[in-house]
C-alpha cells in the first residue's frame, strides 16, 4: 500500500462550493426577469435570449478549441454572459444583434483577456456599450408594452421634460409595465432574483443597496425631496439589474467590503450624474464600466486591517 | 445564546459521528516503540540511555536539549534495542527503540508529587517541565516556555482550548467527557504558576454534554469559567480563541503572550494533572483513529512511540485501499506516505482517507469572488498573497501580510475555484523567512 499514498499539504478537504454552482445559481437568478420581460414584450425575445446565449456559448468552445485549452462552456460563465446581453437589449432588436453582442462579448472582452477570471470588466456591459456605440439607433428603440407602440422609454421622457411623466405610476414601473430592456423593466422580478443570490451566499447586498440608496440620496437631494422623482429613478432604467446582477459581477469589481462600498458609491455618483447632467437618459451601463476599470486601483489601496493590525 | 467567536471562519462537515460516541479504549501494549526525541517545537533531545540499558515505563530517555525543549519518557519498560535515525512525521530524526517486556514495571521516580494546594508555582513548574509536557493540541510547544513568560509580560488571560475544530477529531471530546477532573486539576495548576484567579475553558457548542462535564468538574472553583463558543473553524487557533474569550486582538507578529493571553490545550491540562497526582510523565494520549478509510473508527489511549500501523490495526485495519494518511485533523494535519512511524506527543488523530477522498480536485482561475477574503481569521486577502506568491513577487507577498497567515486552510477550503491558496501562501512565508534571516 506504501507507493499509493497520496501526500498534499493541508487542508486535505474541500468544500463543494464550485464555480459553475455559482454562475447556475445567477442564470436561475435570471429566471424571473426574463419570464417577465417575455411576458410583457411577448415572443421574439426568447428568440433574443437564445440567439444570445447561444452564440455566447459557441463562441467560448470555438476559441478554446482553437486555443487547445479546455473546452469549459458548460460551466454556465458564457451561457450567463449572453444571458446577461440580452437582457439588455431593446425587445424588437434585429436578431443578428445578440450574436454579434455576444461574440464581441466572449471574443474580445473575456477570452482575449485570457477567459474566466481575467476580464476586467464585464463581458455582458462592454458588449451593450459597444454596441450602443455602434448601432446607436436600434439599440435605442424602444417597444411600449401596453399598447404596443414604439415610444421612449420613461427615462427618456424625463430627460426631455424634466418633469414626471404622467402616463407612468411608480406602481407600473415596479411591476415592468413600461417600456425598456428586455431584463430591466421588472423591478420586482429583478428583485426576486436578487433575494435568491443572497440567500444562496452568492453575493453580498452590500454593492446593490450601496448603489442603489447612493442613487436614492442623490435624486432626493437633486429633486428637493420628491420623493416620487426618487422612486423614479430607482425604478426606471437599468439600475436594479445592473446593481444587482452587474455590478455585482465577481471579476470586475473590488473583493473586499471596504473596496466594495467605495465602488457602489462611485457608481451610484456616476449614474446620477449622466441621468440628471450627461447627455444620455440612461447612465448604469456606464457608470459599472467605469468603476470596473477603477477597480483594480481600489484593490490596491483599499486593504482590510489585517487581525491584530492597527486598530480601530 | 450569544455564543462567542470571531469574525471569519468556515464550516466545515463535522465528520465526528464516527467516533464521538465511543469511550476511549485502551490500546494493546505495544511490542516494540520507537521513541522520537524531537516531538516538540525546538531544540531536540539528547539521548540519556544506551544500548542494550533496561528502561521502565516514566524513565526520562532524553534530556531537554535547549531552553525551548522538553525530555522524553520511556512509554514501556524493556531493553533499548537501538537508538538511530528514523522516519518520523516530516523527516528523519533519532528515535530510542525500546523492547517491551510486557510488564510495564513503573520507574521509582513515578511517585505523587503533591497537591496543587501545598505546591508551590515555582514546584508546578518544574513537575510540568520534568514530565516533558507539550502543547498537545498543535505543534508541541513545551509548555514550561509557555508558563515562563519574560516579567515584562504580563498574563492576564488564561483559556483552556477545548474547542476541538478540526473536523474528525473527538480525543478532546471524550478526555473532557471522561476525565474532566483532571482537566479542571490542570488547570488549577497552571492558574497557581501564572497567577491567575481566572481562566476560562472554551468548549463548541457541538459539545454541549462536554460543556456540561466540565462545568459540573469546575462547579467548586468559581475563577474557572466554562464558555461555549460557536462551532466555526478556525474555533480553536489560539488568536481567535484570544479574541472570542477577552475581545483582545494579539498583534500582527506578535505572540499570545504580548496580548497578556496564554491558550492551552485541555489534553495538556489532562497531563499536567496526571503529572501531579501520579508523577506519571507524558507517556500516552488519546488519539482518534478515523476515517472512511478505517474499518472500525475509535478513540484509543495509545503510548508514546506506537507505530501508526498498529494503531490502524488495533481499529480494524484499512478498508480498502487506502488513498491518504493524515496525522492530526484534515484542516491541518499532515499527509504522510507511510504507516512506518511512530506516534508521539502531539498525535490527536490518525485520519484515514480512501482513495476517492484523498483526490484533490482541479484547480481553475479565480474568479474574483472574495470568499477567502470574507473567512480569512487573519483578515489578509489570500487570492493576491497566491497570486504574488505563484509569480515569484515574494516581496509583494510579505507586504500582503503573508506573515499573518495562521495556515488554518480555510482559503483552499472554500474557494469555488479549488486554487491551492494555503500551499501558495506557505510558499510565501517560508521565501520571506529565508529572506529576513538572510539580511539580519
Ligand atoms: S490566508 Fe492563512 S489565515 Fe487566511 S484563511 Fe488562508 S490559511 Fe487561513
Ligand atoms: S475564493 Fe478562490 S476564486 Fe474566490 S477570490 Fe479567493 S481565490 Fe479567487
């Protein structure tokens, strides 16, 4: 029996938390709001979402392969990713739009980078950023979903105006009767999801709530404590998905509580600022971007005291 | 129940179900021993017997070979066959093999010592130093050193660590359900040598009828606090005990003492008692033999010098094949290659993992999740100490705090990735020690 003994160093156990558990337990996160945004803006965007997921997928293995490393698709990463773009995208996008999303995805922003664990910022948001860049006006079209009409999305119309939109109750806005992203209209379901993550562990709420109230103080000082402009602009837009399921992204955002409250207040500040001053109605995609690429300088600076180092 | 405890930590699957409800057998006598004379931190012993010498059970073998060492005793009595280098846990050292005659005749030196009343610390002390008695939780620490703190440090926090995290283990459960006097004596002995009116014993709270024994032993002494603490590993690593029990955190680089905290362990509080009363040396310990790879798991009484094959044998022998052998617990134990070696002071456990277990999985890249920056006990951020560690930046690894690191593994533990962070991080530590020693 001697020469079979295996020798490692301690510990000798593992638990069996595993980076596809996680990354599943985010697709199931997703569930509800896409559910949502299926019912409200009807078929073609499961169609969105598959055509994403899928040329996500594929993308992944064709470049392993081509690289002989291990082809490592199944382990959800790139099938959230293009989960994630879809989710971003208008409902009435023209089908070739997602798979060329999520190859730019996959191909530049994750695996030129050098795959899992190495992109410095989110695959899913450089992907819409990039292309809003490029095709700036199907990716703002916008399809209402009560009554079927193209229109601008709520944000859009305070931006114009400044003042609230009638047409739209915050109540509607909770619920995902308004027009929008596929992913974003569902406060609620994104909500859902987001309960779920933390209850699995899978995040903290530290970076969701962080973001999200930063947004809240801000738009209620802005407004002179209206608090129907605050609910607004929490409710509206992209930023519940984007706190949640965006900014949240384990790669591109700070590790520690410290880092990670620092973050969320900067990416709070940066929505604020584009939404009420920028020349775009919606500021999160942005903001997450930024603060993704300043993560790393946070890393760096903001350390937790180590046990028994200075105290506090 | 506000249950003390630290901030971070895991938890790991307890595994003790095996065991924990087995009393402590006594081993068969072994025919031969092996006794090592390094089985503490520090200078090793120097042999005091020779060839061919009869020897019987409590004669002192091996003299203190420095001031932060502590002697051996003959653990049978018989005929010293050879004294020479063996296999012992991580490495070769001089080991005296002893012959056993099968009467275990007691040396004339073994007689009761006197009672913790009449004693005084500085008596206590050199019984404690005289038995070759060692921290027997851990690394063997002699524990003379321990009570012998330099004057400008003063103790003011006693704690018997009777936490017992490791998962597997359940030798201090049962010393502590079984005797629990003997761990109350202990440390009676041990407040007198400090000073102390107070101590307290800390027990998890997965050992409720533990917490019970002990209260009910130290029911008459009311300095002697029992504490339950939370189950959470690293429950029982001296600077997070420290902290649970008094709040006081021991400074980075700093030992427990410079936080006035001395931490003990109860199977040691078991054996200074023993020392006392009987003038028995450390001789023998409870060991837990466990494990899937183990027919018939039990909590045996083994003699100092027992080879790990006999003691495997005595609980049934291998199930199969085995895949790992692991002297101490799975968080912290060592791996070892062979059965041929001898038990000493500080074997808590012999964990015996088939070859399915004993397979450690695939690593992938981080993926930045933070969860061994979240249960870090020390507080540093494992990911970046590895990653500088594996890039060979040792420089950027000391600044990361690496020399804080307690090697508890509760990193390689929980990280999803399976990236061997503690491995990477000992690495680190032992490139940063050479350094420093290299510049002074
Ligand atoms: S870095 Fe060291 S102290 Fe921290 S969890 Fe890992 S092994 Fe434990
Ligand atoms: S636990 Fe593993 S994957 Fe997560 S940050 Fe630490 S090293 Fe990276």
């Amino acid at each position: 029996m001697e020469r079979k003994l295996i020798v490692t160093s301690s510990p000798h156990i593992r638990s069996n938390e595993a980076t596809d558990k996680t990354m599943r337990d985010v697709v199931i996160a997703l569930i509800p709001a896409t559910l949502a945004g299926m019912y409200y803006f009807g078929f073609q965007t499961l169609i969105v979402v598959l055509l994403s997921v899928a040329a996500a997928m594929a993308t992944e293995a064709i470049i392993q392969n081509m690289r002989k490393q291990p082809i490592t698709v199944m382990d959800y990463s790139a099938a959230l990713t293009g989960l994630l773009l879809a989710l971003n995208m208008p409902p009435e996008i023209p089908y070739w739009m997602p798979v060329v999303g999520s190859i730019f995805a996959i191909a530049i922003v994750k695996q030129a980078f050098g795959g899992l664990g190495h992109n410095f910022i989110n695959p899913a948001l450089a992907a819409r950023v990039f292309l809003i860049a490029s095709w700036p006006v199907e990716m703002t079209t916008w399809k209402f979903p009560v009554d079927a009409v193209t229109e601008a999305t709520p944000l859009a119309l305070i931006k114009g105006s400044g003042v609230l939109p009638e047409s739209v109750s915050i109540f509607n806005l909770f619920i995902g009767k308004v027009g929008g992203c596929i992913g974003e209209v569902s406060a609620l379901a994104l909500i859902i999801g987001g309960i779920y993550l933390v209850y699995r562990g899978v995040i903290s709420p530290r970076i969701p709530l962080v973001y999200m109230g930063t947004v809240a103080v801000f738009t209620l000082i802005y407004s002179g404590f209206n608090f129907n402009f605050m609910m607004f602009h929490l409710l509206a837009g992209g930023l519940v998905l984007g706190a949640i399921f965006m900014a949240t992204d384990y790669v591109s955002s700070p590790m520690t509580a410290k880092g990670q409250i620092i973050y969320a207040v900067g990416c709070g500040l940066i929505t604020v600022m584009i939404r009420l001053f920028g020349g775009y109605p919606e500021g999160v995609s942005f903001s997450i971007l930024f603060m993704n690429v300043v993560t790393p300088l946070i890393d760096k600076y903001v350390k937790s005291n180590v046990f028994g180092g200075v105290k506090k | 129940m506000n249950l003390l405890s630290f901030r971070g930590g895991i938890h790991p699957p307890h595994s003790k179900s095996m065991t924990e409800h087995l009393p402590v057998e006594k081993a068969l006598e072994p025919e031969t021993v092996v006794i090592p004379l390094q089985q503490h931190i520090g200078a090793p012993c120097q042999a005091i017997v020779e060839v061919g010498e009869k020897v019987k059970v409590g004669q002192k073998i091996g003299e203190a070979g420095g001031f932060v060492s502590a002697p051996v005793h003959s653990s049978v009595s018989g005929t010293v066959k050879k004294i020479e280098k063996r296999m012992i846990i991580n490495g070769t050292g001089t080991c005296v093999v002893i012959e056993s005659d099968g009467l275990n005749e007691i040396h004339e030196s073994v007689v009761p010592k006197g009672d913790v009343e009449t004693l005084e610390p500085k008596e206590i002390l050199d019984i404690i130093n005289e038995a070759g008695i060692v921290g027997m939780g851990g690394a063997g620490f002699p524990t003379r050193v321990k009570l012998s703190p330099p004057p400008d440090k003063k103790i003011d926090v006693l704690i018997v660590n009777g936490a017992e995290c490791e998962p597997y283990l359940t030798a201090d459960h049962r010393l502590m359900l079984e005797t629990p006097e003997d761990v109350v004596y202990g440390l009676r002995a041990v407040m007198k040598v400090l000073g102390l009116e107070k101590a307290y014993i800390a027990i998890e709270n997965n050992k409720m009828d533990a917490v019970l024994s002990v209260k009910e032993a130290a029911k008459e002494y009311p300095g002697i606090q029992v504490v339950t603490v939370k189950t959470k590993y690293p429950q029982g690593g001296e600077k997070q005990l420290i902290y649970a029990c008094s709040q006081r955190e021991v400074p980075s680089g700093a030992l427990p003492m410079d936080a006035g905290a001395v931490v003990s362990n109860v199977a040691t509080m078991s054996a200074i008692s023993k020392a006392i009363r009987t003038g028995m040396p450390l001789i023998e310990r409870i060991c837990t033999v466990t494990g899937d790879g183990i027919v018939e798991p039990k909590n045996i009484m083994i003699k100092n010098g027992t080879r790990i094959s006999e003691i495997v044998a005595q609980a049934g022998g291998y199930k199969g094949d085995p895949g790992k052998l692991i002297l101490g617990g799975p968080m912290m134990g060592f791996a070892q290659f062979t059965d041929n070696l001898p038990s000493t002071k500080t074997t808590s456990g012999v964990l015996v993992f088939t070859e399915e277990q004993a397979r450690l999985p695939e690593y992938n890249p981080c993926i930045r999740c933070g969860k061994c920056v979240d249960i870090c006990p020390s507080f540093v951020q494992p990911f970046a100490i590895s990653a500088y560690s594996l890039n060979g930046m040792f420089d950027m690894a000391e600044k990361y705090n690496a020399m804080d690191c307690i090697e508890c593994g509760s990193c390689s533990f929980i990280c999803p990735s399976k990236r061997p962070l503690l491995h990477s991080i000992r690495m680190a530590k032992r490139e940063i020690i050479s350094k420093r020693r290299k510049t002074k």
